[in-house]
C-alpha cells in the first residue's frame, strides 16, 4: 500500500500526539470537549472546512476553525504562534488561504497537509 507524502506526515505528527501530552489553550476543545488551561510545545491541527463538513469526520485531535473565520477567531490559538500548526480542509486551497493568514499574523510553523479524504 502506497502512503502519500501528506499522509506520512500526519501519520507522524498523530502518532507522537496523545491526549495525555497534547493540550490545548483555554478556551479551545479537543474533540473530547476536554478544556485544557495549559500549554505544551506539541502541535496544533486546524480543520478549516465548515462545522458541517467536521461534523461528518475529522482527525480526532484537531479543532474546527473554518477558514472564513479564521481572522475573528485567531485570539483562540494565539499561544502557537512559534509551535507547530497544522491546517487542512477538503482539497487544500481553503488550508492555503488559511496558511497565508495565519504567516501574515506572524505564525513561523504553519504546515497545510491539503485535503482530509488524503490524509485520514
């Protein structure tokens, strides 16, 4: 079986992140609906698609920012602006305008993976 370059590195990422060692800052969930008031230098994953399309799958430790919300949003993940954030959506375009963003407000380690269906 053939694993995409995408893939791997999700693959990765989520295989060195478990609930126990990534928590996220207050006022974010998991989706465990655990609140979390401390801050470790583990990653963050972003899934930028609607509530709907979240709500239909999505990797087990990402939060639901949708892209066109991300700029009203962006005080929620203030605290990982020098970690690791990880953005995908349905096909990467709405990840990459996200990855924009997010570079212009001054995060250093922003990483779109592109599409869900490619990397779960």
């Amino acid at each position: 079986m053939k694993i995409s370059f995408y893939k791997k590195v999700v693959l990765l990422i989520l295989s060195s992140c478990t609930l126990s060692s990534c928590t996220l800052s207050s006022g974010i969930k998991d989706s465990n609906n655990l609140i979390s008031d401390d801050i470790t230098n583990t990653d963050l994953i972003i899934d930028v698609r609607t509530e709907k399309e979240f709500s239909a799958g999505h990797i087990p430790e990402a939060i639901n920012i949708p892209h066109d919300r991300i700029e009203e949003r962006i005080s929620e993940i203030e605290d990982f602006k020098t970690k690791k954030v990880i953005l995908y959506c349905r096909g990467g375009r709405r990840s990459e305008a996200t990855k924009k963003i997010l570079e212009q407000r001054g995060y250093v380690n922003v990483i779109n993976v592109g599409g869900y269906e490619d990397i779960r």
